[in-house]
C-alpha cells in the first residue's frame, strides 16, 4: 500500500471512494506480498454465500455481517471493519456506506455494548453509561472488549475458511471503531498489513476534547478514565507501535469540518509514527489523509451525494474491480 508522499494529503473525491481505494489497495499489496503459493482451499458448505452476497453471521460468538469472494485460496486476506457510535452506527450501515472489498473475507462485527450486545437495558444503558462516565464506562470499555475480541475473530475466520498463517489481515474503523482498531495493535498481539481509521480519536484525551466541543460541558475526568488515558494515546506509543509493528501500513483519514478531531492532529500523530517506524522499516507506508468539505458524519449513507461525488465513485469502484 505505497502512497509516498502522503504525509498529509487531500482527497478530492468523496470519503466512500477515499476509503474504498485504500482498502482495495491495502488488500491487493499485502496480498501480492505473500510468497507462498496461492493454494485453493476447500469451500465451506452451503454457509459461504457468493462475493457481494452479504449477510449476517456470528464469529467467536461475535454478531455481524460477512461477505465471501467468489475463490478462496490460502492467502485470501481478511478485512475487519468497525462501524462508530454514530451514522454509520451499526454493520449494516457501514457496509452501505463501505461495501465488502473484491478479492477478501470481509467481516463488519458489531461493537460491544451496541445492536445485539446490548444490555438488557437496551439504548437506555448506553445513555446512562454516557451520562455516568463517557470514557471509563461507554468508549474505553466498548475499544477494549473490541480489541481483545480481534484475535480469536481472525483465528476462527481462518480456521473456517483454511486459511494460511501468513494470510494478509487489514483493518478499518470509523470513529470509535478506528480507536478499538487502533488499541488493539498495542494490547491484542495482532499483525495487521494495513490500518485505516476514519475520523477516530488518536488518544483518550482527543476523544474527551471532541465531547466537550460536541456537547458544550465539561467532562469529569474518573479513575477508570485517567487509566484508559495512559492505555491508549497513538502519538505516545508510537515508537511501540512502530517496533512491534514495522512494515505494517497506516492511513489516517480525516474530515476537514469534524468539530470533534481535527485534521492537524492526524497529521501530526502519522509523522510521529512515520518517523518512529523509519528505524525499523526503510520508507514506512503512513500518511493522514484529508477529506475536504466533510464532517463527522460523511459516512453517513442517508445523506444525498452530488452527481461529482456519485461519478468519482464510479470510476474509481472501476479502477478497483480491474
């Protein structure tokens, strides 16, 4: 996934593209970068459905949406996709917005604590947690369950499916989806060939600035937050980052107009973790990426896309699917 160049860049296009290109383009580097025969795997039973063909499954007890490409071989790469808090809020909403990648095993799993994981109080405990404590009882608890759950999903999927050890894993996650993605390269032992977060905070706190823009208070910072705030802080740990995971590809995509994150911020956590990689990889694939006249939300497949927008999609799902 080469982008030199691309310490920080603009995106012309609409985040859907942005995204969907990166990913096609993570998937088909680290699948070039296997070495070992592409082996035919026995396909499962009647359960692998067609490449496209989405729907709903459970991995390691884990609810969510899957898609399987059409063949299967040893080295068929993974990509694990999170949704946010926040349109797109759920697997359903995100693969609208981020439709399953050609050629890979997509996996959309639902957080923590959100659609089927809810409690029994339903949306009612997620306000409360909220109200209680955002970061020690409703992010940092649903980044960690998610963090420590990406391992056996990985394990299972290439268990079921056949796949080799060395089989190319990506991962994408949307706001608080980025920031489990982000986590759990210091505290899951994962080996992703890429990582793409869009509009994710890049440490406990980002996240607590951009909610007290959002809401117009102040947050009370807890015990339990303060010691989230040392766990997960992207800039901090990045020479750890780095060394434990040199080669590995990461792309940090911001909205330009995201009351909660800021653009500078990315930029910045992306050089620091470029220069840090620079000692273990020669020309390390990292850059933060801007998407102009964007939000928080931009994923948010309700909203209307103008015909440019629709027409960059297009051409660029083409280029793709080539």
């Amino acid at each position: 996934m080469r982008a030199k160049g691309w310490t920080i860049a603009v995106v012309g296009t609409c985040a859907l593209v942005a995204i969907a290109f990166l990913l096609a383009l993570a998937v088909s580097t680290a699948t070039a970068q296997i070495a070992e025969p592409a082996v035919s795997t026995t396909t499962a039973p009647s359960s692998v459905h067609p490449a496209g063909d989405i729907h709903p499954t459970t991995i390691a007890g884990i609810p969510g949406l899957i898609a399987i490409p059409d063949h299967l071989v040893s080295s068929t790469p993974i990509v694990v996709m999170y949704h946010g808090f926040g349109p797109p809020g759920s697997p359903e909403a995100l693969a609208k917005a981020v439709p399953p990648i050609p050629g890979a095993i997509s996996f959309y799993p639902w957080l923590p604590l959100f659609g089927p994981r809810m409690g029994a109080g339903g949306t009612n405990d997620l306000v409360q947690r909220q109200a209680d404590d955002y970061v020690g009882r409703l992010l940092f608890p649903v980044m960690a369950q998610a963090a420590a759950e990406l391992p056996k999903v990985v394990e299972e999927v290439s268990a079921f499916y056949h796949l080799s050890n060395r089989r190319p894993i990506v991962i994408f996650g949307f706001s608080a989806g980025g920031a489990a993605a982000l986590l759990s390269l210091t505290e899951s032992g994962m080996r992703p060939q890429g990582v793409i977060v869009m509009n994710a905070p890049l440490s406990i706190s980002q996240a607590v600035d951009g909610y007290e823009r959002q809401l117009g208070r102040l947050y009370s910072w807890t015990k339990a937050a303060r010691h989230a705030a040392i766990r997960y802080d992207v800039g901090a740990h990045a020479s750890q980052i780095a060394r434990q995971h040199s080669g590995t590809a990461f792309f940090f995509l911001q909205s330009d107009h995201d009351v909660g994150y800021s653009s500078a911020r990315a930029n910045t956590v992306a050089v620091d973790l470029k220069a840090a990689a620079s000692r273990y990889t020669p020309e390390p694939d990292i850059g933060a990426v801007v998407v102009p006249d964007s939000d928080h939300y931009v994923l948010d497949s309700s909203r209307p896309k103008d015909l440019k927008g629709k027409a960059a999609e297009a051409t660029a799902r083409t280029l793709i699917s080539d």
